[in-house]
C-alpha cells in the first residue's frame, strides 16, 4: 500500500476562478480569471489588496465558497483517485484554507466528486513536513516550492511531482532535479499505478 498526498487548489480545484467570480459579484469590474489563464496565483487582475480583504471576510463568513468551487480534475481523473482510496492506498488531500468551517466544506467537496465517505483532509500549510510524518510515497502540487521542500524534508523518499500550470511553466519551475513534471492529474496516477 502507497501513501499518496494532493494538493488540492491548482491541482483539483479551480480555486482561481471561483475566487474571481465571488468578486466580480461584488466588483463588477473585476476580470474572470481561470487557471488556464491565471499568470501568477497571487497576483489578482483589477483588484487592490482592500477589495481582497473584503473578498476574503466573505468568504470567511460563507464556506459554500469550498463547496461550490469549480474541479479541474476531470471524471476520469477523479475516478482514478477513487480507484486509489478503494484499493486501500493511504490518500491524503492536503490544503492551506483556512476560513472557519474549511474542513468541512473541504470533505464535502471531494466525497461529492470521489464519491466515498474515505477521504482524509489536512488543513497545513507545511505540506514538506506533512509528507514527511505520513512517509509519503507520492506528492503532487502546483507549487513547486512546496514540491521542493517536500523533497528536502524526506530526503527524495517522497516522490514529488509539479503539475504544470501557467503561473508555474518558467519563473516557478522546480527547482530540485529529483522533482518530476506532469500535464495532467491522470498522469500522476498512472505514475503510481505503474509502480504498484
Ligand atoms: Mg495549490
């Protein structure tokens, strides 16, 4: 058995898109912006950092946030997830939210698309260390200085994969040589599958 760890906003979530149309239905102004068109995940288009604080306590009040985000993980690709969980691997999604009621809403969202109640949800933002104290096999995220640190904290043990995005492609390639690029979720899988 394999103990595997995703990331979930860049790699299974489109947490950019959800979070611009929640402030656009305030600030009408303000662009859509995907993750196939999001150039830094950081960097939000028309909004100053005031109009993201009052983003932010929206979201804090109202974690139908979490549950209503778009996946980026295709039907395939979540149904490989599930095959993982019901072949008995140690899944683990782990995720920086941290608003009030996160958790929940977290496990919410996957049981709903993975459809099972097994899913295992850590809120960290130490992801390295996290897949250090769980002897992760297999890691996936979309940004490379956790894939790195994940690396470092397991001495390569953990298989660390980037998953290529636009905000990632150039200026935040990985920057370990042992970390490994993929397009896809399913190419993570089948990754894995091909080892097991
Ligand atoms: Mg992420």
């Amino acid at each position: 058995m394999k103990t595997v760890v995703f990331d979930i906003d860049g790699v299974l979530a489109d947490w950019s898109t959800g979070f611009s149309q929640w402030a656009q239905s305030v600030f009408p102004e303000v662009p859509v912006v995907t993750h196939a068109n999001c150039a830094a995940w950081d960097v939000r288009p028309g909004m100053t950092p005031e109009m993201e604080r009052v983003i932010w306590s929206l979201i804090k009040q109202d974690a139908r946030f979490w549950r209503d985000l778009p996946s980026l993980a295709t039907e395939r690709e979540l149904r490989a997830i599930s095959e993982l969980i019901y072949q008995g691997h140690r899944v683990y999604f782990a995720t920086n939210r941290k608003t009030p009621r996160a958790l929940a809403a977290t496990r919410d969202w996957l049981e709903a698309r993975l459809h099972t109640d097994a899913v295992n949800v850590i809120i960290t933002h130490r992801k390295g260390e996290f897949c250090k104290v769980v002897d992760a096999d297999y890691y996936i995220d979309d940004k490379s200085e956790n894939v790195d640190c994940a690396i470092w904290m397991t001495d390569t043990k953990t298989k660390s994969y980037v998953i290529t995005r636009p905000y990632n492609s150039v200026i935040y390639a990985p920057h370990s040589k042992s970390a490994r690029r993929v397009s896809t979720v399913l190419e993570f899988v089948e990754d894995i599958n091909a080892e097991i």
